[in-house]
C-alpha cells in the first residue's frame, strides 16, 4: 500500500467535491460536456491531490510537474480541480463559458494560470507534451510531464504521429493517460472507429503500457508510481473509466458525452452524488 | 544569385553558436531546407521529426511552451499547408515563440508540380492572430529575417523559395520587422508605387526600371507581410496615386489582399495586382511558369501602365 487508507478517503471525498462542482459548473454554463468530466474526477483528484507536485499559490513554479490535458473538453474536470485545490475560488467555477471568465469553454493557457496549454481540438496534446518533455531532459529538467488524452481522439492520426515520436526518442519523462471510457460523440468507439487493441498498438510503437481501474485512488496512484520507475521509455496508463461516474442515469451513455443537465436533473444529480460518499471505495473492496 | 533557403541555413547556423535555446526540427527535409549544417554541427539539438508536419506543429509547440526557440521546417505546403490547425491552435492561440520555415514557396519550385507549389501560405499564417509573416526578397534577406525571427518573442513564419533567385540587398541594408523599405525611387514624383514582396522584387524593379522615362515609379520591398508597415505602404500610396501588388502567391487572401484591406480603409486608390488568380501551378520551368501566370517584368509593366490610366 503506498498510501494510507485516511489519505485515499481524503481524495475520494476530493473527487466527490470535484464531481458536485461539475454538475453545478455545467447547469450554470448550459452547455459543455458531462460525462467525461464525471468519469475524470477520480483521476484528476488523485493528481491535484496526491501525484502532482505543484503549487497552487505558485501556478509557475519552475520544478513543477507539467499536466498537458489534451482533450480540452473535460476541463470543466480540471477546472473544479483547480478550485478545490486552491489555484482559485470555487464560485469562480460557475463562470464557466461565461464572456469575460478565465473558464474558457476549452482551456486557454494565456488565459488561466496552471492550464499549461491551450487545447480542444483533438490529437494535438500528446505531440505537445512530448515536445515539452524532449526540451526539459535536454536540459536534465526533473519534473515530469503528464498527458491526459481521450480514447476518442485515438482516431487521429497526429496522437500516432506523435506516440511513434516519444517512443522512437526513449522520452521516459512522460507519461500518458487515456481516458478509456469507450464512448465519443458517435456512439460506442469500437462502433464508430474501432481502437483495440490499444495496449499492442502502443507497445509496438514502443511505450510501457499499465491498465488501471479509473476509480481507484489506489490503483491510479500505484500505476503513475510505476510509471516513474521506467526508466527505457515513456509510459501509458490506459486508465479504464465510467463514463459520467458517480450518477446512474449518466453512466455509460454516449448521448451524455456532449450534452448538459437542466437544472431539475442537476438537483436530482446533486442529491445522489451528496449520498454516495464513500460509494466508490467501496465498490472495489 | 543565390537561394533565400541558404540564407536561412547560413543564420541558422550561426543560431546555433549564439543562442543555445535554438533548437531545429524538420520534416524528413534537412537538405533541401537547408537544416543539415546545423544538423551536422549540433545534432543534440536537431529533432528528427520524419515526414509528419502536424506532429512537427505540436512538437515545436512544446518544445517553446518549455522555453526553446524551434525551428520548423517543410516544404510551405505540407508546413503551414498540412499542419494549419496544429499552428492555429497550439502555436497562434497559444503565443508560443515557433518559428515555422516553409521553404518551396511559389510556382517558381518548377518542375514538381502544383501540389509541391505553395500559393496560400501567407493567407494561411496572416489571418492568425499574434503570428508574424515574413517574406524575405533575396538570401541576404532571409539570413537577417531568419536572426531576427529569433530574436522575436512571439511565433513567426518565414517564406522561402526553391530556386536561386538574385540577391539585391546587401549586409547593411537595414532589416526591421515591420519595417517597409524603399528599394528604388524615380527621379521625378512616383505616378504608381510598385508593392512587392518575396524574390519577385527583381521583376519589380525590372519594370519600373524599364518604365523609367515613361512612368515615374517608387518601388517598396514589403518583406513583413504582417504586422504591414501601414504608415510607409499609406504614404506612398497617397503620393503616387496608384498601386501594384506583386507576389508569388494567390491575390486572394495573400499579399495584395492585404494591402489592399489596408488601402480601402485609408487611402483607397486604384490597385492593380500582380500574383496568381485562383489557379494552381503546373509543371515546367521557373522561368516558363513565371510567364504563363503572368508575374513577369513585362507583366507588371504592364499593371502600371494599366494603373496609372486608371487613376482618370
């Protein structure tokens, strides 16, 4: 066990706030989408929580960890984050979308602090983030940098471009996530463009591949623990999630991947993730 | 003579002793955009991209987001061509300091063809927000647009071209982004003020040395197509009356567009443009091609002519 019990409680509480957060970022916002978010907030927790070193009071802190979110979509996800993590208040939150607000509906760097690039449309963020990592270990640069991808935007043909540029350059620095959700705006990705099987692909493009749970703080951790510990190449993580976590109706449901809930489902959404606190553990025990 | 390519090679080079954040990526291009001495000088800081352009986009957007000064190199079409979205989103909207080379540029590339014929770059890169344009006329001019682009904080494309084209600058001529500079003046008051961009400034200045007794010329090398020296290109706009635009490029959208956006709003006067009209290139030699579309020194000679009965 790499970290105590009270520490993973602490993050599943975190990822709870985050999810409650989102729901109410997106009401606000009228549009956007929910069921990656939701599906993230595990993940995310456990990174701004316990992974990341960073500092929210210090968005530029030179030796911080680099988290590249590729597909920029999900940044309600990675906004809530932020907020509970200190980088800003959580009301701001609600101004997402909004004229004038920091919370672009895809996220800006120059915008906002911490957001260490701007991104949305998808297949760029891996290229990016290995761009990144192949000048900090030019320079010896110990952070590490991570990227967040979808599965959906595995159909693109610049994520092979650029899995093929950070195996063939060894860039151990990084380390990517996907989001396997198995769902994008078509339909079920196995229907709309098939991926599997991932793992090979990404192996025979020369990556260390682990498969996580994506609702398990545990889990998550130790799979970017051993991700550190490759040292010949950079790592994926396919990090296996529910689409639109923590509420029934959302959960596994294509058609929530672009759209929002009205304000009569967000309250009912609200009062089923304020009752499931400590749910999510338990479903792995 | 001598190729604008070679003069991004030579800065490049030189780059690499000066400035140690400089760092070269290309597409499976080295020799033919003239990356391979800084290559073979400093292959720690040469990145093999192979031939994928998007990738290079994202790439050098990291690598600047780091703290680097990239260079990227394609061929214009394939790099801004291919790649537009990835320097649109990750490199324009992200104000990050990529310096994208496009060599090749123009009809003048000859004998490949229309797809290797890039004619839509500079509307690609001067609709971008925070992106600068530069289009250097000679090797002298590219070796300082290449330095200088360097020594700019923001992204910057820089247009090149195949063939080995005549220099007319000097190492002391002054070279200012943004800064138009004026090439050749007649004697008596300019009837037409000749805007040229790129190697075809030699052409320009054929004409409006071929016009000289007849049609009083001022002929003004526009190498920063963006940001576009707004008071020079008004001034001498308003003085003459009359205005050719010459390129190696699409009228539409590219630079006589935006000269003339520039000119309907504050000084309009009639506009003839030299460039190519909403046609692809072919096969054949620089020269043939050069004539076939009209950008020619006879061709803008005839644009002033033109120009100047239209003024009434």
């Amino acid at each position: 066990m790499l970290v105590t019990d009270s520490k993973i409680k602490e993050i599943e509480l975190k990822a709870e706030a985050i999810r409650e957060t989102v729901v109410e970022m997106l009401v606000a916002a009228g549009s956007g989408h929910t069921a990656g978010p939701l599906g993230m907030a595990d993940i995310f927790a456990a990174f701004y929580f316990y992974i990341l070193k960073h500092d929210p009071a210090n968005p530029a802190m030179e030796d911080r960890d680099r988290l590249m979110l590729s597909n920029g979509h999900i940044v309600p996800v990675r906004y809530a984050a932020m907020a509970h993590a200190g980088y800003f208040p959580v009301a701001e939150c609600l101004t997402l979308r909004k004229f004038g607000s920091r919370l672009q509906g895809h996220p800006e760097r120059l915008r906002m602090p911490g957001m260490e690039t701007t991104s949305g449309p998808l297949g760029s963020g891996l290229g990016q983030a290995s761009g990144y990592a192949y000048g900090a270990r030019m320079d010896n640069k110990k952070f590490r940098v991570y990227c967040f991808m979808s599965d959906g935007e595995q159909d693109a043909g610049n994520t092979w471009e650029a899995a093929m540029f950070a195996g063939a350059n060894k860039l151990s620095n990084l380390t990517a996530l996907i989001d396997r959700n198995n769902i994008q705006i078509n339909g079920m990705t196995e229907d709309v463009m098939p991926l599997e099987n991932l793992r090979a692909k990404y192996e025979a493009f020369g990556w260390h591949v682990l498969e996580t749970d994506g609702h398990n703080i545990n889990a998550i951790i130790s799979a970017v623990e051993q991700a550190k510990a490759i040292y010949e190449k950079p790592t994926l993580i396919l990090a296996h999630t529910i689409p639109g976590k923590g509420i029934k109706e959302i959960e596994f449901d294509y058609h929530w991947h672009g759209k929002t809930p009205n304000k009569e489902e967000a309250a009912k959404f609200l009062a089923e993730l304020r009752t499931m606190k400590g749910k999510i553990q338990s479903e792995h025990e | 003579m001598a190729h604008t390519r070679d003069g991004f090679g030579r800065a490049l080079l030189e780059l690499g002793a000066s400035n140690p954040q400089v760092v070269a990526l290309c597409a499976d291009l080295a020799e033919s955009t003239r990356m391979l001495a800084f290559k073979e000088k400093y292959p720690e800081r040469y990145i093999e991209m192979g031939v994928a352009e998007q990738n290079m986009a994202t790439v050098a957007s990291g690598l600047a987001n780091y703290g680097k000064i990239p260079f990227m190199a394609s061929y214009a079409t394939f790099s801004p061509g291919r790649n537009n979205e990835q320097i649109r989103t990750t490199i324009s909207l992200n104000n990050l300091g990529v310096k994208i080379v496009g060599s090749h540029a123009g009809l003048s590339v000859g004998p490949d063809g229309a797809t290797h014929q890039a004619l839509e770059d500079i509307a690609l890169m001067r609709v971008q927000p925070n992106m600068t344009v530069l289009s250097p006329c000679d090797e002298q001019e590219a070796y300082k647009a290449t330095l200088a682009a360097a020594a700019h904080p923001g992204p910057v494309y820089i247009r090149l071209a195949r063939e080995k084209t005549p220099v007319m600058t000097a190492a002391e001529t002054p070279f200012e982004i943004g800064k138009a500079n004026i090439v050749w003046e007649a004697d008596h008051a300019p009837e037409v003020a000749v805007f040229a961009t790129g190697p075809l400034l030699y052409n320009a200045l054929c004409a409006a040395k071929e016009l000289e007794h007849a049609v009083p010329t001022v002929v003004i090398n526009i190498h920063t197509i963006k940001p576009l020296d707004k008071e020079a290109i008004v001034s001498a706009a308003r003085a003459a009356g009359a205005v050719v635009t010459v390129e190696e490029h699409q009228v539409a959208g590219g630079f006589g567009g935006a000269i003339a956006e520039v000119l309907a709003a504050e000084c309009p006067v009639p506009v003839e443009f030299v460039g190519v009209r909403d046609q692809f290139g072919q096969s054949g030699t620089p020269d043939e091609l050069i004539q076939h579309y009209g950008l020619d020194t006879a061709s803008i000679a005839e644009a002033i002519k033109k120009v100047r009965q239209r003024k009434g």
